[in-house]
C-alpha cells in the first residue's frame, strides 16, 4: 500500500523540503513544547517523521510522529487531518503492545503555521531497541520471531474488535521491548490504511525477523526488499533461511500475499496459528522434562521459553502428560513384580529361593507394614577438592567475546576481580543467544558441581560439557543449570560428568530495563569424590 503522495507544484515542495531540512535535533516544536532528541525513521508515504523528544512540562521523553507538509496545500492538509483524527480515536485504546497516544496537535491548536508542520502525533516513549537494528545484525529465531508476532497480533485484534486500525505496516514505527516484545511506538495510521493492512503488515513484520528483508511498498532504504519469484511472487522466508519451519514460512507469505484461497486475512486466524506453534513448542519442553529426546527434526529450533496464554490448553497438556509418565512407571513397576513372582514360583522347584522383592528379615521387624516399594532419594553426591582450570577463556560462538582480556579474574581466587559482560539493551536471547566462559583442564576431570561467587542476581546459568575448546554451540550438553543469587551460588550438575573442557553459559542477565548485564567474580569446580 504505497500511498505516498505525488509531488504538488514546485513552489509547495520546496517549502515542505525547507522546513523537512530545519527538523533537528534542539528544534522545539509544539508551541514550545516539545525539544527534538533523536529521529527514529520517516514514513515516505505521508511524509512522517518519527522523532524522540523532550516534554519540557512534565519533563519525560515522548514519541512523535511529525506530518510534514505546506500548510497551503490543501490536499497535503486534508490527508493529515484523517490522520489526526485517527490518532485521537486510537487514543482512547489501551493494550500493551501499542504506545499510549497523549495529544494529537494541528493546526492552530498547538503548532503553528510557521513549523512547516501538518500535525504532530505525541505518545508515550518505549524503551528498548529498534527493530531495524535488531534484524540488521542477523534473522531472529524462529521461535523467538513467533512469539514477537504473537504479541503484535493479540493488539491487532483487540483493536480490530474495537473498529481501530492501528497503522504498523512500516518497520521504523515499532520497537523492540527490553522483555522481548514488539510493540507500535509510532501511532499515527495513514488515511488510507486498512484493518487488512494491519494484517499484512504481521505477516510482513514474521517476514523481516526471519529473513531481514522487507516485503511490503514503502519501508526504508536500509532494509533490503525480499525477493520475488519470476511470477511476481514472495520468495518464502524457508528458501533464504533453511532453518526457518515451513508452517512458519508458509504462514507469513499467506498472510502477505491477497490472491488465492490460502490466504489469511484476520490477525485472529494469525493467533490460531501462531498459537498452535507455541503449544507444540511447550509438549516439546514438556517432553524434555520427562526425559524424552525431540531434538530430531525442525522442532529444534523452537526454542523459546515463553508459555502459550491459553492457561487452560496448558494445564490439560501438562495433566495429560504427567498421567501418562505416571501409567507407564506403574505399568513397568506392575509388570517387574510380576517377573519376580514369576521366578520366584520357578526357583521352588528347581532349587533354593532367592527373595530379591522383600529386605532381609532383621531390617523387617514382625508386626510392622511392607516397606515401601519406592526407591530411597539418592544421597548427596560428595565431591572432592576443588580442580583449577588450567585455561580459561571467553565463550561466544557469534563474535568476539565480551571483556576477553578480563576472563582470567573469574578463576583467580580473588573476590575483588571480576570478570563481566558488556552491557546491553535488550535481554537474551533477543540480541543472541548467550555468552559464557569455557574452561579447559590439564586432565579431564569428573565434574559434580560449579560454585560461582559474586554473581550477579537474576542471571540464568547453564553448564555445559564440550569436546574442544570452541565448539559449535549445538555440539556442546547441557548437563547443569541455575539461578544465580546475591553471594555464592552452587550448581549441581544433573550426575557427574567426566570432561575436559566444560562452558558457564548464561542465557539471561542481570539487570533491568535496558541495563543488562553480568558479572562474576570467581568460579569453583568441584569432582565427584
């Protein structure tokens, strides 16, 4: 939907193309009002300029979204007074996933003719990131995709059962969300825009995150446009991406593209099917918690930890589930004693009798119930003195590593050195999906537990075993995970694991807002004794 407008007379887009030059950063605009910070984009089709800015009432950063234009133009005027009037209705609707509208000014009612400006769109500001940069570094995840574009289409809904169009078919009007959400921080719809525009602008936005390229007229110059068949068609994001689910693929250019009956036109059939992704996502998780093995196959890339909403499709998942683990442990243990009675009978006939089911007589006192068929807890696993990596280094399998020169203190016995990781903006695994310190040991070693001293909390840790130094992050295990706490933490590993290189992974700092960031001070690796 390019509705960018033709360029009227020379003398009108010359003025606007003026006052377009004067938008930087110091201007006030907004009677006064509100001091430019920071551009964020432009909007070509209707000449929007999306700023940071400075309210110097109430002293917050806010959102804008300036109309450009001459005030003398009465085409230029009529389309942004569609546009106000828009935004004044989207005012009055509230969902997380859009920035909360705070004045809409127009001419004569808080800007002046003299700005160079048509209107001004003021919202609430959202902290985070941008979208284009998160997807200029490398595609999102799938999994983590699904999850950023179920959370855009649950607002798409709510507003469309409300009669609203919400206007989010241009990447540089959203932002991502320090806990991991898209959200619209430019309101401000275009005249033309429709509530199936809304609906193509999700499959386009599932489209940009897994394949960083754009597949709607009119985003901006530094996003690559996608690629299309000799038949004029979107390229799915599977054939540039192998990795990318073909549901997910298949989803996206349907919902894109008008023609044909497979399309989807309802950001409610997008919900399903995002919906029903998530919840093969969640039996996967559950299945790995039971011992199952679903890494075979695409469902290895859904790997996201986020819960469906559907609380109660979960629950009767999470019951079907733990009934059916829990039939199959009586099943077995049915059918043991069976064997044993079995052997028993056989062992009377044809020599002495060997009781394997029953303790012996003197831990079983007269008078007193059977003992209780269910195994005794484990005891705690004792360990031995603590083993001194030999070499430790920074873990980072898409880059250079965070303070590398700096991974030496968190094996050096002293609480007053640390090493951290760089801060960032956004939490794991939006920006990737982790970092981590490997260690390498003279001799392998059989290790039982890590203590980390000094951490920082709220970051999530896993330890994992590899073959070599630096391996592929999906070559290395799993074989202990933690939170970490204020003061030392102790990580047992799920049973002692013999090795010689071993990684402290974390998979979410510290921190909050978009402040994130970890430190350890000093790392113990304790052998099974």
């Amino acid at each position: 939907m390019d509705t960018r407008r033709s360029e009227q007379a020379g003398g009108a887009n010359h003025v606007g193309k003026a006052q377009v030059g004067s938008l930087a950063p110091g201007r006030v605009v907004g009677d006064g009002r509100y001091r430019l910070l920071a551009q964020f984009g432009v909007d070509e089709r209707g000449d929007a300029h999306l700023w940071r800015a400075r309210d110097g009432q109430l002293k917050r950063d806010v959102a804008l979204t300036l109309l450009v234009g001459d005030p003398a133009d009465p085409e230029a005027a009529r389309l942004a007074r569609r546009t106000l009037e828009r935004a004044t209705h989207a005012s009055k609707f509230g969902h997380g996933g859009v920035a909360r509208v705070l004045d809409v000014l127009a001419l004569g009612s808080g800007i002046t003719s003299s700005e160079g400006l048509l209107g001004v769109v003021v919202a609430e500001w959202t902290k985070g990131s941008d979208l284009v940069d998160l997807v200029a570094q490398r595609p999102v995840a799938p999994a983590a995709a699904a999850r950023m574009v179920q959370a855009l289409a649950e607002a798409v809904e709510q507003a469309h059962q409300n009669g609203l169009v919400l206007g989010l078919d241009h990447p540089q009007r959203l932002r991502l969300t320090p806990n991991g959400a898209l959200k619209l921080a430019f309101p401000g719809p275009l005249p033309e825009a429709t509530l199936r525009d809304d609906v193509k602008a999700l499959g386009a936005v599932l489209y940009l995150l897994l394949t960083g390229r754009w597949a709607l007229p009119g985003g901006p110059p530094a996003i690559p446009a996608a690629p299309q068949s000799p038949q004029g068609r979107i390229v799915p994001p599977r054939q540039l991406v192998p990795t990318v689910p073909a549901d997910l693929s298949s989803l996206a250019v349907r919902t894109i593209e008008d023609g044909g009956n497979g399309g989807i036109r309802t950001s409610a059939a997008i919900l399903r099917m995002l919906d029903q992704v998530a919840e093969e996502e969640e039996r996967t998780q559950l299945i790995k918690a039971v011992g199952g093995d679903p890494a075979e196959g695409e469902g290895t890339v859904w790997t996201t930890k986020k819960p469906v909403k559907d609380v109660a499709r979960r629950r009767k998942l999470a019951l079907g589930v733990t009934v059916l683990v829990v039939a199959t442990v009586v099943i077995l243990a049915w059918g043991g004693l069976m064997l044993i009675n079995v052997f028993q009978g056989d062992s009377k006939a044809s020599g002495p009798t060997i009781n394997v089911a029953a303790p012996p007589a003197s831990s079983q006192p007269a008078g007193q119930p059977p003992a209780s068929s269910q195994p005794a807890p484990p005891p705690s696993p004792t360990v031995g003195a603590p083993v001194k990596p030999q070499a430790i280094a920074v873990y980072n399998p898409e880059g250079k590593g965070d303070n590398t020169a700096r991974a030496k203190y968190a094996i050096d016995g002293k609480a007053e050195t640390q090493w951290r990781t760089e801060q960032y903006k956004q939490q794991f695994p939006a920006i990737k999906p982790g970092v981590g310190l490997v260690v390498t040991f003279k001799d392998p070693i059989t290790l039982s537990q890590v203590q980390v001293s000094g951490g920082t909390a709220g970051t999530k840790v896993e330890i994992r075993s590899a073959t070599e130094k630096n391996p592929d992050l999906a070559d290395t295990k799993v074989v202990g995970n933690g939170d970490l706490k204020d003061g030392d933490t102790t990580i047992p590993l799920a049973q002692p694991t013999q090795g010689e290189y071993f990684i402290v992974w974390i998979t979410q700092l510290g921190g909050a807002d978009d402040e994130f960031q970890t430190e350890i001070a000093d790392l113990t690796f304790l052998p099974a004794g």
